[in-house]
C-alpha cells in the first residue's frame, strides 16, 4: 500500500532530518563515521585502545621489557568523528600551499607510513637530509622527530606544514582553505560542533588520526601473549639474541614499544660525502648530544628500509652488522662523539646476525590499517593512497 504525506508532515521531515538517522548535512553529503576504528573501543564519547598489553600494568621503563610489559600511554580518548575527519585531511594536497603535496606524502600506507627514502623529498623536488619516520605507534611517543625537538603531535605537524621547503602553506591560508571548503566546514561542525574552523581543532583531528595508527597484533605479540607456534624456532633463537645481555638491543629498543623514548648517541655513519648531522646538539646546544638521535621504535621495520636517520642502510642485514663493527668505528676523523654506552663490540657471528634479521620480521603488522579514502572533500586527488602491495 503507498502511504501519502501530507505538506504538513513532509515540512517536519524535512526540518528535523527524522528521514535519516543522522542529521541532513544541507550542504554537504559527507558524513563521519561514528565507529571507532580497529582495536578501538568506544567509551564516554571517545575511543580507547584494546590490545593484549592492556592489562599489564608494568610499564616498559622497568627493564628490557619482558614479553608481558607494559606500553607507555596513548594519546587516545577522540571521538571516532575527530579520527575520521583527521584520515580525510592526512591525505588531501588541500594543506599544502601548491595543492601538490599531503602528510601521506611522506607518510605512505604502502611503506608502512614512512617512504621509502633516504631523505624526504621537499616542495620542489629538494632532497631532505633526513628520513621519513614511520608513523605506526606514534601516538606513544613522548618526542617527535629524528632530534626529538617536539614534544607532542600537535606542535610536529605544524613543522612540514609551514616550512616553506615541504607543504609551505601558512597559518592563515590553511585556515581560509578549509574555512572555504563547503565539505570541511560540516565535517568540522559533525566533528567538534558548532563555530569556525580552528587551528586548533586541525591540528587534533590530525592527532587524533595519527594516534590511531597502532600496531600491537604481530606474530612477535601473538608469541609475548602465549601463542608459542607462531614463531619459527630461528625467530625465536632471534628473539634471545635481540634481548641478551651480548647483543643489548632490547636495552635501547625495549618491548613492547620496542623504544626506550630517549636519545643515543650511536655514531652512524652519514651518505657518502655528506658532513656529520649534529642532531640533537643543534637543538640543546649540549656538545655531549652531538650525533645523537630518539630511539625509533622497529615496529614494521621490515617496511620502512631504508635505515637509520638518514638513510644510510639499504637492507636490515646492514643494519644489525653496524652494531658489530666495533665500537666508533664508523665516526669520522676529527670527530669525538660521547657514544651510548651500549654501543661496543658484541662480536656477533654472520648466523646471529641473520637471526635478528629473522626477528625483525616478526614485528611487521598493518592489521588495523585504516580505510585509504578514494577522494577527499577538496576534491583533489588524495595522496599515496595505494593499495598494499606486502
């Protein structure tokens, strides 16, 4: 049987969005999601982590991290809006000034968030002197960047996106873009609620989305919770030298974040003619930082080659044999560098070193990879959006 509405009930419809379950956005037919994204759960209007080490309240500061240690905290409690309203603006060209460059332009899904290159390529094709860091876990970290010069998200972004060498864009044009933007301007509103897009609430949709990219269910974790048969026994050979008392990796890459959070000192050697980068030295001013680098976590570092700060080692074998060459051997002449004491002369045999090779690669998880959005409200073409190919 068709039901006939009268004008009057249509009006009502009509007004208060009683056709749909959500409000009628009149201007814009983009909708957030209200689901909190994979290993999420919703609590109080935020989203919260759930993962095995929930419920372990030692945290990883205690010791080399055993298998069952805590993680640090999370940069958590977004609404499952902010987060999504964040994945759209991580990659759309939108933030940059020429509309040619995204956060996930340095930032790949593909390589598992970072890029694939020794140095980061600028605004104008520039070669930065500086890898990419991958962003998977990065909500735990207490500092940002390879210098460890910011101390949350929020004040990170705000440096590839206003120097004129990456997305070059200015407080003021970010603003006046997605003010603009018919589309954001009722994302913001479905996100934060009513009122003008700020700075502020950019910067902790960003955060907010960033801090969801967790990676905790590797084959490593299913072993650390109880689930021995998912490592091979070269793995976990592996696994006893990469926590041993010769080898000393898990002392500055310490489960489960596998980082301690702190700067080293480890004396890597830079590309081929390239001078000595000062690192945190030129931040401090303190000489005894000079070379010195944060600890990066090796979650999903099987993806993220090439290594260290800046680039230097093609493969993960090379990698591992650095830390075996012999205390310094690698610091240019002239140079006196106050070196972790942890870097010294483990005299690791070519068979264990291939074996923390095959340990490495048990940390490589992308299961909660989010939804790569297809097109973004600027309308641009989003960026590094492609389909994962490992």
């Amino acid at each position: 049987m068709q039901v006939k509405l009268r004008p009057l009930v249509l009006w009502l419809i009509v007004c208060t969005g009683s056709l749909s379950g959500a409000s009628l956005q009149a201007a814009s037919d983009w909708v957030l999601s209200e689901v909190c994204p994979a290993g999420f759960h919703e609590r109080d209007g935020g989203c919260y982590l759930q993962s095995f080490y929930s419920g372990y309240a030692s945290l990883q500061e205690s010791g080399v991290g055993g298998l069952k240690t805590g993680l640090p905290p999370l940069r958590e409690g977004f609404s499952a809006q902010q987060i999504d309203l964040g994945r759209l603006l991580f990659f759309d060209p939108l933030l940059s000034a020429d509309g040619d460059m995204a956060c996930s332009s340095c930032h790949q899904p593909a390589r598992g968030f970072a890029d694939g290159l020794a140095g980061s390529v600028g605004r104008h094709g520039e070669v930065m002197h500086r890898s990419a860091p991958t962003l998977w876990n990065v909500g735990f970290l207490r500092e940002l960047f390879w210098d460890a010069r910011a101390t949350s998200l929020e004040e990170q972004m705000q440096g590839p996106l206003f120097s004129q060498e990456e997305m070059a864009n200015t407080p003021q044009q970010l603003l006046k873009s997605l003010q603009g933007n018919t589309d954001y301007a009722a994302l913001f509103k479905q996100a934060f609620g009513n009122g003008p897009v700020t700075l502020e609430q950019i910067y902790t949709a960003l955060t907010a989305f960033e801090s969801s990219l967790v990676s905790l269910s590797s084959r490593y974790d299913l072993y650390a919770n109880g689930f021995h048969e998912v490592l091979t026994q070269p793995e976990i050979e592996g696994m006893n030298v990469f926590r041993s008392f010769v080898a000393r990796c898990a002392e500055c890459h310490t489960p489960p974040a596998f980082t301690n959070q702190q700067v080293a000192v480890i004396g890597t050697p830079e590309p081929e003619g390239a001078a000595l980068d000062p690192g945190v030295q030129a931040i401090t001013g303190d000489v005894s930082q000079r070379g010195g680098f944060r600890v990066p976590t090796l979650r999903n570092i099987e993806l993220t080659a090439p290594y260290m700060h800046s680039g230097r080692f093609k493969t993960l074998r090379e990698t591992v044999a650095f830390y075996t060459g012999g205390r310094g051997h690698a610091v240019p002449k002239g140079e006196h560098l106050s070196l972790h004491w942890h870097i010294w002369e483990p005299k690791l045999t070519d068979h264990e070193l291939d074996l923390l090779v095959a340990f490495l690669k048990t940390l490589t998880d992308q299961s909660f990879m989010p939804v790569l959005p297809t097109k973004v409200p600027s309308g641009l073409a989003p960026v590094a959006t492609q389909i994962l190919t490992h």
